[in-house]
C-alpha cells in the first residue's frame, strides 16, 4: 500500500524542535579551571536541539544540546524512553561549549526530553540526503607534535609546524563538515544536522557569561540566511580532542562570531550540496554498548587500565583553557622511553582519585542515517583517532554505508582519547586520556563490532509505553516584581557603537524568560513599536552587577536602518521600556590614504577607508576592516571627483587627468558613504601614493588569563614536583 500521512509505510518521516535549557546565574562554568568564576548573566541563550528520524519500521533521535558533556544521560532516557527511544536510538550530543553550567539538573534533562517529544509529535513525511562542505578557517591543530608522532616524529612542544606533517598541513585538522538536509515532502525546510569538529572555546576562563559559543553562532547565522521557511539548524562536534579556534579577533564575542560565521558558510554550502541527495527511502538505527576498562588486553601484549589516572599536563589545561600551571612547562613532560609502563606509557601519573576521577565505563554509539554512519564517542577523540576509527568501522558497516564520521562529546564523558602515538607525546590531550596509552583501541573495537550490528537497517521497537518522569519547576521564568529603569540609553547612538539599559530585577535572572527573549530591540514604525533583534540571537550580552541589579547591552550592526527605537525588557514579573534612541549613521569611517594607479595617459586614483575599531571591552561582534559600497567624493585642484565602488580593487577608484604620486587632493568632511550610509568625519588632507596602516586592537589569541588553583590541586602538583625533583 502507498504510504499517506496518516500510513507513511516505510517512507522516511520527521520532525524538529527546540528548547532553551539556560538556567539561573550563579552556576561555575564546564571546563575550565575558574573555581573564582561564576554565570553572572548570559551572551548566547543555550537550546537543546532535537531531530527525530525514522518510519514505522523504527526511529532515532538525534540530540544537540549546549552544553560542555551530556552528564543528565540517564534522566534523559527516563524521559523519552516512554516515546520509544533507548541507548540504542538515542543519540544525545553536546556541543562541548566551555561557558555552559558545570552543574547539570533535571530541569535541563526535563527540557531535553521535552523537545525530543516535541520533535517526535512534529514528524510528518519527509526526504532528506547529506552534503558536504570544506571550511578552511574555523579550527586548527593545538598539539602538532603529538600528531606528528603518528608519522613517527618526535618534536617537544611548540617546536614543530603543521606544514612537517607528509601528508600536507591539513592533515592535522579535519577541515570536512557533513550537514544532513531534511524538509517535508511539500518542500519546507525542518532540520538542518550538521557535523564539525572544533572546541567551542571563543569564550576563554575569563569569561562571566552564559554562551553557547561559536556553534551557538554558527546555527542562528546559518538560520538568518533563510525568509520564513528556516529550517531547525543544529550542530555537533566531530573528533575534536586537539582542534580549536584560530582566536583571530578583538574579544571573545567577536572570535566566536567569526569562527561561527565560517561554520555557518560552510553548512549553507553543505545544505546546497544535499539539494540532489534528497529522497524517501532513508535507512535508519542504531545499537548502543558500553566499553568497560578493566585491565583487559585489547591486542597482543596491550593492555587497558582498570581505573582513571591523569598525567602531570593535565593539570596545565590546554593552550585555550590554561590552568594556573600552564607556564610551568607540563606540556610534554613525560617518563624516559626505557622507563614506560606497560598500562600508562610514558605517563607521569599525577591523579587517580579525587573529583575528577570517572568509573571506567565509556558509552560508544553507531547511528546510521542513510548512506552515513555515525561512530559516537564518550569523549574527545583526537583526530587521528577519529580518523583510524572510521577506517576499521569501514571493513564492518553495512552496504550502502559511503561516509563514516566520529560524534564526539556524545552520550557520556570520560576526557580524551588519543592514538597510542600520540599519547606518549604527553601533551594536555594525552595526560587527559586517563585510561592507559591504548584506551581508544578497546573503543575502536567496540565501534567496529556496533557497525557491524547495524546490517539490519533497522532502528528497532519504536513503540510507546508508559510516561516520564513528572518535568520540575524551571529555574528561570519564575514570577516576580515587574521590573524598573536604573539606566536608561542615550538620545543617539551611532552605527557600529553599542548602546547600554540597566534595570532592577529579581535576583539572579530568575525572572528571565524560558525560551522567550529578555531584551528586545524595539524600531518606532508609524503609531506602534515593532520587535526586531532580541538576545536570543547574537550582538546582546546582558549581566547582573549586583543581586537584581542588571545592564544589557547591544551592538549596533553597520547596516541597521536608522530610525527610532527603544530597548524593552520583558521579565516573568512585567516589562519595562527605555526612553528612545536614535540611531543614526556612523560618522567613524577613516579614509587611510589614495593609491595611484596609472592607466596610459590617465591615471586611476583609489581611495583606501577602513571602518571604525571595534571597542574590545564593548564590541559583541566580528567587524570587517574594510567599509564597501558607496562613494567618495574626491577633490582633485578644486574639482570635486566621485569615485565609485571597485570590488576587484577593493577600494573606491575614479580616473582623473593629471595626477601624480605626490600631489595632495582631498576628502571634504563626510565625503565618503559607504553602502549602508555611514560616513567618513571631518576634512582629510591626502598625499597621493601614501596610505596609512590599519587601526585595530589587536587578536586576543588563545587561552586567557591564568587562574587561581583550588588547594588540594596545588598540593597534588607541587608533590608531583617534588617527586620529579
């Protein structure tokens, strides 16, 4: 029988949803070792993001939740297990972002759940079918040396480039994003699933602030491309152990709306690649088991160990997440080839208890989605890892499988998992693969065997039974006193500034809307106030001072139409409005200088601007150098000159008579208008051939400040200084 909406058959259906899982002020951040910082008010809202697959044959779920690991697995399941979902169907996902909360509750396990019921309710028939993209500029290698050792190379740290690496300097980094493109039979967009390895660490231990990062970024930039029909954009993190950001811009805002920029091009290319991939008949399932480390051999003569144990850089963090001890020189410190242990390697073993040990159970995960199957890793895997990994899963995975990729930072947490090679190396990554030098061979096992398990194609019992656990009170959308003007804007601001509103509140953002905006940019239309940007999206940061005592503020893009507006607050309690603003054109524009460029009897003089800098401790968003558009008025022996946008040349030309290097001609007050309307400042005296250098702050660069140690972990270190001495 053909299959109708009310009886698909086996065709595919699906269904999208998301819930905002940000919780109260006051929690300590994932990741970092900032026991002195605390979530004093939000820059990205986190969501988790659900995608249900299947038909009546079976279905999967795939989660993607900001947050820095998936410690409320377990409650999880006991939410959508009554909708048919298991370890083996549900795949949950963080994005690994390092200024989400350390601490996890039901609540936020409560609002996953929920959305994976939603999505469920949501699914209709539908196609879908993968694309692929290459994004050049959104990671890097942090360990070169280590993964040079899986080239038989030995270097000390910061000592080697990527460009030694024999198989080209691309080959330390994965530069592929796969995207899983879904839409209705009808056409209309509902999930976009895309798949990228890099730490979303923008927002360095420094930070103060609720963010989901740069892949927070990456889906909303990604989203704005699309009028009405806009699919649910998601993202997950590939073998990411030893990739991060390239950190080139101003602040910590800017890095990851730079970095999430770049992600977002490359999944609206992989989007447009899937275009033709598009069909009904997409297999899938999934089988689930958990690797436990025992002392087992996983090879000849190879053994695992049987409990947690860190090395000596461990406790120096990474270069984007330095600890107090990270100039102290742990990375690389390891024992003499001769004295290696047959367990831990070449390992300074330097903590087998404590917090931060984990009991050896790690959960591996093979999901297929069509001709793509999906290896899901308890952790981070490097990405030599993922890439051995995905070439023995290979020799197993069912027929018609193409492409096979590592999930990481899925379903489970227990730190790193390095090649064998790599290990030895002793970097931050190695020193956090805490159960011995071949610890990702017993995971490559048990992923290689659940490939195999999956030439079925089916995804198992999808049957509904029973309800979940009753959802708790939120810890944010509680009523309260409706909310008062502190400080209200200013009578103008101009384009590419930032304009700032205080207010009185409840106590630790409790009175924040879940899943509504807090903040809203409000454009005076006629008789009425229109809603337009909210800090649900980028460019908002707001903040809490003192207890209920908040600041907001948002930075105004180069090409916001000017007009009227007004920052609206909207609380559990009531809401409150600023006094107008005006917005108004920049005036900041610099014009550098006036290149010439002769042509035959003429010459082409071009004039060379820059926008204003960024402010570093204001700005919340990347800004490109270079204004475009318009036109410059040009005054060459008192004849005014228009020249004209020349995107080839970047630079605004027009071709005169008589010119020469030398010869001074000028640019009148505001005389040049970029596209949006903004304009230069006063009067430029300029001397042709002569162009001034860029203005800018400088990149911040990875990592950030160093932190203070809790006590017992500066006891730990100076013992196992001690003992080294």
């Amino acid at each position: 029988m053909t299959g109708t909406d009310s009886d698909p058959g086996p065709g595919l259906r699906a269904g999208a949803a998301g819930r905002d899982i940000t919780p109260a002020n006051g929690d300590q951040f994932f990741g970092y070792a900032r026991p002195d910082k605390t979530a004093e008010g939000v820059s990205l809202r986190l969501f988790a993001r659900a995608l249900v697959l299947g038909s009546d044959r079976g279905r999967v779920a795939l989660v993607s939740a900001d947050l820095g690991a998936p410690k409320v697995r377990e409650r999880v399941l006991e939410y959508v297990r009554p909708l048919g979902f298991d370890e083996n169907t549900l795949l949950f996902a963080c994005t690994h972002t390092h200024a989400g909360p350390d601490d996890v509750g039901d609540w936020v396990a409560a609002q996953i759940g929920d959305a994976v019921a939603a999505a469920a309710e949501r699914a209709r028939p539908a196609v879908a079918g993968w694309g692929t993209a290459t994004v050049d500029a959104a990671n890097r290698s942090r360990s070169v040396e280590a993964h040079l050792a899986n080239h038989g190379q030995d270097h000390q740290p910061g000592t080697a480039t990527p460009d030694l690496d024999p198989e080209g300097p691309d080959h330390t980094r994965d530069t592929t994003l796969r995207l899983l493109r879904v839409e209705t039979l009808d056409g209309d967009s509902v999930a976009a699933w895309a798949h990228f390895p890099v730490h979303p660490t923008a927002y360095t231990p420094r930070n103060t602030t609720y963010s989901a990062d740069c892949s927070g970024v990456a889906v909303r930039r990604f989203a704005a491309e699309f009028d009405g029909d806009t699919p649910l954009a998601m993202h997950t993190n590939g073998p990411l152990g030893d990739m991060i950001p390239v950190y080139d811009d101003h602040n910590m805002h800017a890095v990851a709306d730079r970095t999430g920029r770049r992600i977002a091009s490359g999944m609206r290319e992989a989007w447009d690649d899937a275009a033709g991939e598009l069909a009904t008949d997409v297999p899938v399932a999934g089988r689930a088991t958990t690797v436990t480390y025992e002392g087992q051999e996983v090879a000849p003569g190879k053994r695992v160990a049987d409990e947690a144990a860190f090395g000596l850089p461990f406790f120096g963090g990474g270069e984007n997440g330095p600890s107090l001890f990270f100039d102290a020189g742990l990375q690389g410190l390891r024992l003499p080839a001769e004295k290696a242990d047959p367990v831990h390697g070449r390992k300074l073993v330097a903590g087998a208890d404590g917090p931060w040990s984990w009991p050896p159970a790690v959960p591996a995960q093979a999901i297929r989605v069509g001709d793509r199957l999906l290896l899901a890793y308890g952790g981070e895997p490097t990405v030599e890892t993922g890439r051995r990994v995905c070439a023995a899963a290979t020799t197993t995975a069912p027929d018609g499988v193409e492409d096979l990729a590592v999930v990481g930072v899925a379903n489970g947490y227990r730190g790193y998992f390095t090649t064998p090679e790599e290990y030895d190396q002793q970097h931050y990554e190695g020193g956090h693969t805490v159960f011995g030098k071949y610890s990702s061979l017993a995971m490559e096992q048990a992923l290689v065997g659940l490939a195999g398990d999956l030439t079925t194609g089916e995804a198992g019992d999808a049957t509904r039974a029973g309800t979940g656990p009753e959802s708790p009170p939120a810890p944010v959308g509680q009523s309260g006193a409706e909310p008062t003007l502190a400080d209200d804007v200013p009578e103008t601001v101009e384009r590419m500034e930032t304009v700032t509103v205080g207010w009185e509140g409840d106590p630790a953002g409790q009175d924040r809307p879940v899943g509504e905006p807090l903040v809203v940019l409000e454009r005076e239309e006629e008789d009425s106030w229109e809603e337009g940007a909210t800090d649900l999206d980028i460019g908002f940061v707001w903040r809490e001072h003192e207890a209920g005592t908040y600041t907001a503020r948002y930075d105004v893009p180069p090409g916001l139409p000017t007009g009227t507006y007004r920052l609206r607050i909207r609380t559990a309690g009531g809401t409150v409005a600023s006094s107008p603003v005006e917005v108004v054109p920049s005036t900041g524009l610099l014009v550098r200088g006036i290149r010439l460029e002769p042509k035959a009897e003429q010459s082409t003089v071009a004039v060379v601007a820059q926008n204003p800098p960024p402010d570093p401790d204001r700005s919340l968003r990347t800004r490109p150098q270079q204004p475009t558009g318009g036109t410059v008025t040009v005054v060459v022996d008192g004849t005014a000159r228009e020249a004209t946008w020349d995107e080839t040349a970047e630079a605004w030309t027009v071709t005169v008579d008589g010119v020469a290097a030398g010869d001074e001609v000028t640019v009148p007050a505001g005389g040049l208008v970029d596209g949006h309307g903004n304009r230069s400042g006063a009067e430029m005296a300029l001397t042709v051939g002569e162009v001034a250098g860029v203005e800018w702050p400088p990149h911040i660069g990875s990592g950030g400040e160093r932190p203070p140690a809790p006590a017992d972990l500066r006891e730990r270190y100076e013992a196992v200084l001690d003992l080294l001495e």
